[in-house]
C-alpha cells in the first residue's frame, strides 16, 4: 500500500518541482516583463504665444493732388471747395476744416473697423489649445510599419509648422496603410487653456516614455539620436526570458498633439472609427499645430511587446 502511494507521490513530486521552477523564473523576472521596452520618439514644438496677423488696408494717394480717386471711396479737398465755395470768408474756411477734421475721424475709424474685420483669427492673449492623444496597437507582424516609423524619424523635420504637420500626416497614412494588423486603439481631447497647455502635453509625454526602458531613436527638435540597445539581442534567445515573457506580440504607437482652437477625436470602438480618426489627425494643418510627438515600441529589432506588457501598461486601449 504503502509502495503504490509512493509511486502515485512520485511523479506529482516532480510536476510540482517543475511548476516551481518556472513560477519562480516568471516571478524573478517579474519587473522585467512589466519594465517597458525600447522606444522610438519624435516629436518638436513650441508654446508660445501665436502671433496675430493684422491686415492693413490699401492706401491710395489722390491723382492730380486731390479729388475723387477711383476705389478710395473718399473725398479730397479739391471736391469740398465747389461744395462750400471759397468766397465764404473766415466762416467757409471755417466750415471747411471741421468738415476735415469730422471727415478724418470718420477715415480712421473706418479704417479701425475694416482691420478688426479682416484680422485673422483672433486669438486672445490665452486662447483655447486642444490636447489630444491616440494610440494605435498592431500585431507584431507589421514589422515594416517599425522601418517606415524609423525612416520618418531620421528625415523629420520637428521645428517648423509645415514639418510638424508632416510627420503627423506620414505617420497616420502609415497606420492607414496596415488596417490588417490593427487590434487595439484609444482616443482622448482634452481642452485647455494655452498658459496650461505645455504642462499638459508633457504630462501625456512622459506617461508613454517612462513605459520605455529606453528611447533608442528619438528625434526631438532637429536633435536625431540613435542608441544601439544594450544585450538586447542576447535576451532574444535567452530560454527564461521565453518563459517568463513568452513571444512578442505587439506594437503600440502614439500620436499626441496640441492644437489652436477647436479639435476632437472621439472615443474608438471600431476600426472604421480608428479610420477616421487618423485621417482627421493626419490632416492638421501646420499653422493649427503647436507641439508634436508620435512614440513608438518596441523600436529596436529582435525586441518584443507582450500580450501582459499590453494589459499592464495599456489598459485603456478597446479592441477594434
């Protein structure tokens, strides 16, 4: 009796050994799974106080020294003196200046109103600035879309208007391009005030960059880094990393962006939602665009994104 507990014992021993083993390999690398993995950044932009064109009118100088001029819509002084006659004395003389003057008057408000009319947009001393974020997950297979991310960061440029603007549209038409690879996606705005803006903007930033253990490419401001990731390669193969981590599964970009005035992307819960979003994001144009920053990971090759790197670190992304 006492040979055949020993023999069913035996083999359930060894079953509980090696399911110790493992347990303790994936909770000894525990942090590791969780840590974030290499990162790409691009990003540039300033929030500074927009400047406000004014426009000024034409002015045109009267023919012949004064009278009527075609499209001036104004009067000379040579049309005045058949008004009132020169003959008047003091008192037509008289007439006459104060008729300029109340003329003058009329002139520059005139002139005041038609500025304000056709000023661009007026944007007050603390305008309205929209902060948004979007995240796009995709299957690991979409290795490509990691080249096509690393090309657009070594050519950007992240300092004018136009180049901001740019990136942004290089980048959706890049996701727009792998629709068979997406599988999560989240969208946010938040409206603030221009004097808050910056701080916000860099609350976002820094929430996706500390999910990097490390930003192995990254060109911020027309200032390109390139850092080769540390072993990395050697923990591709390594057999406890395949246990404690399993394969890679996952790519996760990010696009933020701080806006002038007025702009929403909604919440996402499907892809024709996620299609829209990206092409309205995509289509910004520079002068609209404040502050950048598109964040991708893993940008490394041969580095990995894991179905538990995903749900630790992304939870509020939807399946689409």
């Amino acid at each position: 009796m006492r040979k055949k507990i020993q023999q069913i014992l035996k083999p359930l021993l060894k079953i509980s050994v090696v399911l110790s083993l493992v347990l303790g390999l994936a909770l000894g690398n525990a942090d590791s799974a969780l840590a974030a993995r290499t990162g790409g950044r691009i990003g540039g932009g300033s929030f500074r106080m927009p400047s406000s064109r004014t426009y000024t009118p034409r002015t045109y100088a009267p023919p012949n020294g004064g009278g009527y001029y075609p499209g001036g819509g104004g009067f000379g002084f040579p049309f005045l003196i058949p008004f009132w006659g020169i003959g008047g004395g003091f008192g037509g003389v008289f007439t006459i200046l104060i008729f300029l003057a109340v003329a003058n008057f009329l002139v520059q408000s005139f002139r005041r109103v038609t500025s304000e009319q056709t000023e661009d947009v007026g944007y007050g001393s603390n305008p309205e600035v929209s902060v948004t974020s979007l995240q796009v997950g995709l299957l690991a297979q979409a290795r490509e879309l990691q080249t096509e991310l690393n090309q657009i960061a070594e050519k950007a440029d992240t300092n004018s208007p136009e180049g901001k603007a740019e990136i942004l549209q290089q980048v959706s038409l890049a996701l727009l391009r792998h629709p068979e690879y997406w599988v999560y996606a989240g969208g946010s705005t938040q409206q603030v005030k221009l004097n808050s803006a910056e701080s916000q903007f860099n609350h976002l930033s820094l929430a996706e960059r500390s999910k990097f253990s490390e930003e192995t490419l990254s060109n911020v401001n027309n200032q390109l880094k390139s850092v080769l990731a540390k072993e990395l390669a050697g923990d591709v193969d390594n057999p406890t990393r395949l246990i404690s981590e399993g394969p890679g599964e996952y790519i996760i970009v990010t696009l933020l962006a701080a806006t002038l005035g007025k702009f929403a992307i909604g919440k996402i819960n499907s892809s024709d939602e996620l299609r829209q979003a990206l092409r309205k994001i995509g289509g910004l144009p520079g002068e609209q665009v404040l502050a950048i920053e598109v964040l991708w990971t893993p940008q490394a090759e041969g580095d990995t994104l894991t179905s538990d790197d995903l749900f630790a670190e992304y939870p509020d992304l939807t399946l689409v």
